[in-house]
C-alpha cells in the first residue's frame, strides 16, 4: 500500500492503518531498534510502542515520508530504552 494512503488510514482512525504500516515497515523498525538495542526482545517491545507513537501522533501531524518518520519515532524510542 502507498505511504499516502497509510497516512490517510491514520487521518481516518482506522485500525488498518497501524497494520499496514507494520506489514510495510516492521523489518525496518527491527533493524533500527536491533542495532540500538542489541536485544531481540527490547527491539520488538520499542517497535510495538513506535506504532503507538505513529498511532497518537498522526494526527496532528502529516509526515511527508512515513518511512523517515516511522524510523526517527523508532529510533527515538530504542534510545530512551537503551538509556
């Protein structure tokens, strides 16, 4: 599915909207959260909350590119977990 629709899921509250962006990104996320966390079960429980995260936060906000927002919110969340 394109990224543009994904984000329109979220603008509309579906619940497919988080499937879609974990079916797209969720190798993606893991690779992030992985290299940060160097530990399989805290990777999966950062990557959890970033859909959380993408979840709360779109909307308000319309990423341009979901795949850099997804990541950053990974990223960020993988680095509060490791400190």
């Amino acid at each position: 599915m394109e990224d543009e629709r994904i984000v329109a899921l979220y603008w509309e509250r579906s619940e497919d909207a988080i499937r879609q962006t974990q079916s797209k990104y969720d190798n993606y996320c893991m690779g992030i959260a992985g290299r940060i966390l160097s530990n399989h079960e805290d990777a999966r429980e950062c990557v959890n909350d970033t859909y959380l995260a993408v979840w709360n936060t779109i909307p308000p906000n319309r990423p341009a590119s979901l795949m850099a927002y997804v990541g950053k919110v990974t990223r960020n969340i993988a680095v509060s977990c490791l400190r």
